[in-house]
C-alpha cells in the first residue's frame, strides 16, 4: 500500500468517525411537523361550557409517577375543533422535549374557544371564566388517573398574537390557584394589574419575551417581580432577540428553560 493510498484511507476513517461523534449529528430526533398520531381527544364539561381537550401519556423506563404539564395555546388556535392547539409549532417543540428527554409525563392541550379568553377574570356570580374550567379539568385528572403526581403539576402558555391568550393564561391560573402548580412558564405576556404578586410567589415561574414585543412589555412588570420575590418567591425573567411574537413562542422551549421549570416539585 503506498503512501498516498494511506493517507487518503486514514482520512476517510478520520472524517466517518468525527461525522459519527460529533455534536451537531442526527443523533438527536428531529422535531416533527406533526405529532396528531401522539394524541387523543377528549371533553370536559363545567357548569354548562364544554372545554375540548387532547392529551398525551410519555412513558419511560422510570419509577414513580407521571408529571402533568398543562399547555395553554395562544390565540391563533382558538376555536371548537379539538386540533388547533396540537399543530402549533410551540406545543410541538413541548411535545418533542418530554419525548426525547424520557420526562415520564402526561401531556395535556385543552382548546380555549373564540368566546373565552384564558386570562379572563371573573365579572359576576354567573360567569363561568376558563381559570374554573381548567381547575375542573386539572381535578378530574388527578381523580380519573391515579398514576399523575399531584406534586408535580406544571402550566406552561405561550401568546402567538395580539393578545395574553397561553401566556395570559398562566399568570391568571398561578394568581386563582396559588396552591395547585409546581411550576409555570409564561411566554410573551406579562401579568395585568389584577394578578396578585402574592399568590404568584408561592410558586417558580418563567417568563419569556422579546426584546421589541410591545404587547408584552409591562410597565408594572419590574415592581411586580420586586413584589414576588420580595414574598419569597422565584421569578426568571428572560428577555430574547425574536423580533416577533411567533419567533419567541417557537424559540422559547428550550431544553434549559424546560429543565429549569421541572426541576420544581410542591
């Protein structure tokens, strides 16, 4: 074998094996455009409003019991159809981190419809808001399936549009049911002036915006955030460089992030 004819075979093994450990290699499963054949519908009903849902069991090799993570979609999958909420790139990159990572989890995607809001708040007696709903969902969950760890219940939303919508929706469930959640996540949406900082702290919580979302930047957020951690709570604010709404809801679940907020348990 002459010198040449070696030097190109050593480079040849050289070049497979740095393709085959590097980090950058398909090792990792790419994230999918879809994942309806993951899920399976169903409905809940609560003082009269039906709120449809899809949810999703991630099961792993480990002991113990399943984490719920509740994702609230943002506006643009508002509607009745029961599939909205799943194709959003958002809830799939949600989807793909509890997979590939083994987090032994039941995954659930309720649907807001056009005539509610996630973040409403109650007006009278009679108004049934999408906060109560939730809580009723959240209940019949933990009753209908004993394997779910009450300890470890996480609301994650994200706002695509003009409006609170997802991200709305975690600080209006964090601040009505201070008690309930390990954890939550908020993205693009900052907290209205009827959110208590009180009730907020008594449970970790992300928040993720853009840098030029002038939909979510606050006035109040800096005082709010003084207000929570000044009662001892934990509040992480991460200001990133999309320059839209949709780019941030799509880049925000990253695994740190979503390593970050699971780490937590009541």
């Amino acid at each position: 074998m002459n010198t040449k004819f070696r030097f190109l075979v050593l480079a040849l093994v050289v070049a497979i094996f740095s393709v085959q450990c590097s980090p950058n290699s398909t090792d990792t499963p790419q994230i999918p455009t879809t994942v309806e054949q993951h899920f399976k519908a169903g409905t809940h009903s609560f003082e009269g409003v039906t709120l449809p849902y899809q949810e999703t069991t991630i099961q792993t090799s480990q002991t113990g019991k399943h984490a719920l993570v509740v994702v609230l979609h943002g506006q643009y999958a508002n509607g009745s159809d029961n599939k909205s909420q799943i194709n959003q790139e958002a809830m799939i990159r949600i989807w793909h981190y509890l997979s590939t990572n083994n987090v032994k989890a039941v995954m659930l995607a309720p649907q807001c419809s056009v005539d509610h809001a996630w973040d409403e708040r109650k007006q009278n007696s009679k108004d049934v808001t999408m906060s109560e709903c939730l809580r009723s969902l959240i209940d019949s969950f933990i009753n209908k399936k004993p394997n779910i760890d009450a300890s470890r219940i996480y609301i994650v939303g994200y706002s695509d549009g003009n409006e609170p919508a997802g991200g709305g929706g975690v600080w209006r469930m964090l601040s009505d049911y201070s008690d309930l959640f390990a954890g939550g996540m908020s993205v693009a949406a900052d907290p209205d002036n009827t959110i208590s900082a009180l009730n907020v702290a008594k449970t970790p919580v992300l928040s993720v915006k853009g840098i030029t979302d002038i939909h979510a930047v606050a006035l109040t957020l800096d005082s709010f955030g003084d207000q929570v951690r000044d009662a001892g709570g934990t509040l992480r604010e991460d200001i990133v460089e999309e320059r839209t709404r949709e780019a941030v809801c799509r880049e925000a679940f990253s695994k740190e992030r979503l390593d970050w907020l699971m780490q937590f348990s009541k």
